[in-house]
C-alpha cells in the first residue's frame, strides 16, 4: 500500500472525484488503481466562503515499486507526496508467565488507568485496578446530583470515577505528541471496537461525546475483566507501602486502602488524573519525588454557536462535514502574560466539575452532536511556580494546589455558596463594571450562574491579560468580544499543578516499582495522550516484570 498526501477538493466535491485525483496524481490508469481508502480527512478554511478538503489516501497499485521508482524520478517541484502507507500495528511486548505471582496495580480509571489495564490484560498481566470513583452509569447519577440539585459527592463527580474527567467533556481524541510508534492508532482502534463511529479513525480532530463515552468505558472493562482484570471501584487508596534497604533505595511493595486493607504489589501505575489532590499529599508525605510545573487559570467564555459558525465558514456554515465550527486563539500580553483558548467545546455546555465542598470548578462538555445553542472554550493565562507563593511561600511541590483551592473557594463565594458560579457580561467586564444582569446569550452552566464581578474571581495579572486578550481575539473571530457574551469562573483544573517525575524507565525517580502516569503526573494533557501514556506505563510494568523474571518476552 502507498499513502498519497496532500490531496486537494472542494468541499463539495462529488463521489468520484477522489479516484480521479488519485489516478491523476500518481498518472495512473484506471485498471491499476486496486483500491483507496482514506486515512486522513482535514479542511483549510483560511479562506472564509471557500473551504476545501484536504485528504490523505492509502492505495493499492499495480506494481507499487515501479509507480515509487517513476516518483522519485520527477524533479523535485513536480514529485508526488507519496511513500509506503506506515505499519500502525500495535505489538504487545509480554505474554504471562506460569511464575507471576503478584499482580500488577493500576490506580485510576480515567483515559490512562484505563488504557494502562487494557493493554496489562491484553498482555495476560491480569492487572487489578482501583478506582476511588463508581462505575461510570452510578457516577453520572451523582454528577447530575451536583448539576441539577447542587449536592456534590465528594467521591464521584467530574473528576472522580470510571472513566475519569475525560468522561464529562467534548471526548476529544486528538493531540500534538510526539507518537512515532503510532500508538495513538491502538487508542482509536480500542474505541472503535467499544462502538466509536469508524469516523473517529480518519477525521482529523475526531471526537465523541458524553454519552457514547459512557457506554464504551463500560465495554472497555467488560474486555479487561473478561481478560482476567480486576477493577474494585469505590476503594480509595490512602496511602503507599515503600520499603527501604539498607543502601537508602525505595521500592513499592503494595498500597493500603481505605477500608484498611493492603494489596501485595511490586509494580504501582499511579494514574491518578490532576484532581486527586489527598493522593498527591499522600505520595509528598511518603517521599515520593515531585516538583510543581507550571498551569493555566481562567474563565469559561460563551457565545452563541451561530456566531462562532459564521466567523469562520462564513456562507459554508452548517455543512455536514464541517459541523459546528471551533477555534483555536492566543495573544501574548504587554505584562509578559500569554492568554489563549483552552479545551473548546462547538456546540456544547459549560459544567460544574468541582470535587471538593465549598469551591467551584468550571469545565466544558459536548455531546457527539455538537448541537448545543453556544460555543464555549476556556480563556486562560499561564501562570508559573513563581505564581504560587502568595498561596504557600514553603516552596512545596503542592503550593499549585494551594493556588487552585484559593480562587475555587473566592468563586464559589461569589456564586453565593451554593455551588452556582459567579459569571459576567464581557461588556462589563471589558469595562471593569459589575453584572447586575445578563444579556442574549445564556449561560449553559447547571446549578446556575451569579452575576457579579469576576475581576475578583482571578490575580490582577490574570484580569489585566484577559482584559487585553478578548479585544484582540475579537479581531480574529468577528463578534468574539461581543458584550452579551458570557464570562464564567473559574477554569483551574486546566492540568495537573505538579509533576510526578519518572526516568526513562518510566518509574518514579526515587521510588521503584511506582510508575507515574497521565494527566495528573504531568505527563498529558486529554484523552488521547493520556490513554498512549497508558500504554506506555502498560510496558513499562511489563518491561520490569521480565526483568525480574515474572514474565516472559513474546
């Protein structure tokens, strides 16, 4: 098979027309074109009223050597974009071994708990996962709980249960890792087999929504228990079981729950997502090596879908292909601070993803439809471990978090401490005025919004760079810094506030066995590239059990 790039048509172009440009471009007749399948389906929409797709096909040819040889023949402005389609084939590195003992541990079911036990299973590891969460249908019930009642269960929310954070959101499955190994495409592979749409393999920012994501994590689990897996929800791990030799090296010997009980473990996945602030604590009180990274904070913005659709597609809005429109901005402020757009959601809802009483967490969410009245994104400002010692001068690996619960508690105060969240016109927040009402675009967020004054709801320097940021965002997507757009706070949980560093191996620096994982160890950021460093961790653990002889290379 040969992979053709680059291959330009109208966005309404007919059926055929595909095979024609394949066959023109490789100057083939129609007889030696065996097969085509699309790998690839982008838009270039740069040219608002005229966008094209841009397609990357994989084809069988008559004698593929000699169409390679005439290519690479060409000169070069002339030469075709085409090489030999690459083998996406996942490889499993282990199989089981009579003389495994003690079973392997992952601890959190979100994206990469969730990838790291499919692939352990997969490789006859028989993991056993704990998730401090509920399985993903009585989950939904208690987040609904929180949206409709304004009653949080500090247990199982957004952040916490199968499925993890991930679950709650636009479900996106795309990213800008590195990923030679094409490890990516075992992700997408899996989901597929769950019941994604086949789309989700070929579109070039697939996505799947809420509700076909519950469904699938719940055939995920099926697949690992039915692989020999355990997964036990609702059991919290509270704290690590290290032993020390006599030379000062740390090793994981199991975790202790609890309810009390400890489980024999040599081999840890930590996969904690960036939420499990007790767990964090924990890991820093046992020792364990971390080191504050930098994040984002800010505010949920919404405007109306229409309007998001008309700035960037213009007459071609509302095309099938094309769906709602999203965007992706940034501006880099006079005070040195960078402000950009963060997780947008076409066509969607912002949520309350709080996971601890007395604070407010915004998110965002889609369904696979994306038929929702208002866009919304996150706002955001970078903000680095210098930023933190207002909140905890010490200079603890945790002084992150300490920021983070600040400003969730000073929003959830000004939401009126019932967990609605305090919100704003982006007229009157351009013009330093507080929101006594709201305008044409409603708010999305469930318990409810407050109008009030957000530049109390951030630092000074956050306001100022946000304050900066709309107008010139608003140069960029017509209507952007409308006034009746509505400002939400507060977004804190853009990424994990710390790093849970790991060597090449992909253990802890200073603890073996425990291997860091994920989004909360600092190590993704969504969930494609948590569920790849899932897999990674996968053979991580297995690379170290047959080093130690409890399993063998395949």
């Amino acid at each position: 098979m040969l992979r053709l790039t680059d291959i330009t048509l109208p966005l309404e172009h007919a059926e055929p027309a595909l095979r024609e440009a394949v066959l023109a471009r490789l100057k083939l007749p129609a007889a030696d074109l065996r097969g085509l399948s699309v790998a690839k389906r982008s838009y270039d929409a740069r040219k608002r009223g005229h966008i094209q797709l841009i397609y990357s096909v994989d084809v069988d040819v008559a004698n593929e050597a000699a169409v390679l040889k005439r290519i690479a023949a060409e000169t070069r402005p002339n030469r075709v974009k085409v090489m030999p389609t690459p083998d996406t084939t996942y490889r499993f590195i282990a199989k089981p071994s009579p003389e495994q003992t003690l079973r392997p541990i992952v601890v959190g079911m979100g994206p990469c708990g969730l990838f790291a036990g499919l692939v352990l299973a997969q490789m006859g590891l028989r993991p056993i996962i704990l998730e401090r969460g509920k399985q993903v249908r009585e989950r939904t019930v208690d987040t609904f709980g929180l949206w409709r009642k304004k009653v949080l269960n500090p247990e199982s929310n957004v952040q916490y249960g199968e499925g993890g954070a991930g679950t709650f959101s636009d479900g996106k499955l795309y990213s800008q890792i590195s990923d030679k190994r094409h490890l990516g495409r075992k992700v997408l592979d899996e989901f597929v087999k769950a019941g994604a749409p086949d789309e989700i393999l070929y579109v070039s920012k697939p996505h799947i929504g809420t509700f076909r994501l519950v469904s699938m994590v719940e055939h995920m689990r099926a697949t690992i228990e039915s692989l020999g897996g355990e997964i036990r929800f609702s059991h919290r791990v509270e704290d690590l079981a290290i032993e020390v030799d006599a030379d000062g090296d740390r090793r994981v010997r199991g975790v202790v729950l609890a309810n009390g009980e400890t489980i024999r473990a040599d081999h840890v996945v930590m996969a904690l997502g960036h939420s499990a602030r007790d767990t964090f604590a924990m890991l820093h009180a046992r020792g364990v090596y971390m080191e504050a990274k930098p994040f984002s904070i800010g505010f949920r913005i919404e405007h109306p879908q229409s309007v998001i659709d008309e700035a960037r597609f213009g007459p071609q809005a509302g095309h099938p292909i094309l769906g709602a429109a999203d965007y992706k901005l940034v501006h880099h402020c006079r005070n040195g601070r960078s402000v950009y757009s963060f997780c947008m959601c076409p066509g969607g809802t912002v949520v309350a993803a709080a996971s601890e009483p007395g604070r407010v967490v915004t998110n965002g969410m889609s369904q696979y439809s994306r038929n929702e009245r208002n866009a919304n994104a996150a706002i955001v400002v970078g903000i680095t471990p210098e930023d933190y010692a207002e909140h905890d001068p010490s200079g603890s690996p945790l002084a992150g978090i300490a920021l983070q619960r600040y400003w969730e508690e000073v929003a959830f105060k000004l939401g009126g401490g019932t967990y609605e969240a305090p919100g704003q016109r982006v007229g009157d927040f351009l013009a330093g005025q507080s929101s006594t009402t709201l305008g044409a675009v409603l708010p999305s967020y469930t318990p409810g919004v407050t109008p009030t004054d957000l530049a109390q709801a951030l630092p000074k320097y956050a306001v100022d760079a946000i304050r900066e940021a709309l107008p010139a965002f608003g140069k960029q997507i017509k209507g952007f810094d409308m006034a009746d757009a509505v400002l939400t706070g507060v977004e804190t949980r853009t990424s994990s506030p710390l790093r849970l560093t790991r060597g090449e191996d992909g253990q802890s620096l200073n603890t073996r066995g425990l291997f860091p994982a994920g989004e909360g160890a600092g190590y993704a950021g969504g969930i494609l590239s948590a569920g790849v460093d899932g897999i990674r961790a996968a053979e991580w653990v297995a690379e170290a059990m047959i080093r130690k002889g409890s399993a063998l290379p395949a």
